[in-house]
C-alpha cells in the first residue's frame, strides 16, 4: 500500500504541474490533479494486485510440472 501512495502523491504532483504550465490556471491544475490521478491511482492499485496474482498462478503452474526425464 505504501508503494501505491508514495506513487500517487507523485502523479498528483506532475499532474498538476503540466496542467498549470499548459492552462496557467491553479484551480484547472488544481482538478485535473485531483481527479486524474485518483482514479489512475485506485487502477493502478487493482492492476498491482490482479499481477500479482497471475504472478502466484504462474510460479505455482510450475512447481507442480513434473519434469519429463524423471528416472
């Protein structure tokens, strides 16, 4: 979870940041901050957690292979 919030504090910043350098507008930059990275930030939370999963999957998959020259 820490990586998840250290990741959306940093893509509120630069959200922020191109939107004000683009408009030069702190309430547009401001908005688009908060509402752009909230729901990339709950995506990416998701996407973590269904990658990991498949990652489990695979390693499991794996371990249970028998290898095909056993004596």
């Amino acid at each position: 979870m820490t990586k998840t919030i250290t990741f959306a504090c940093m893509h509120f910043s630069i959200a922020f940041g191109v939107v004000y350098l683009l408009t030069g507008s702190i309430m547009i930059g401001g908005a688009v901050a908060l509402v752009e990275p909230a729901i990339n930030t709950v995506a990416f939370y998701f996407h973590e957690k269904l990658w990991n999963r498949l990652e489990r999957r695979r390693r499991l998959r794996r371990a249970q292979v028998p290898f095909p020259f056993t004596a």
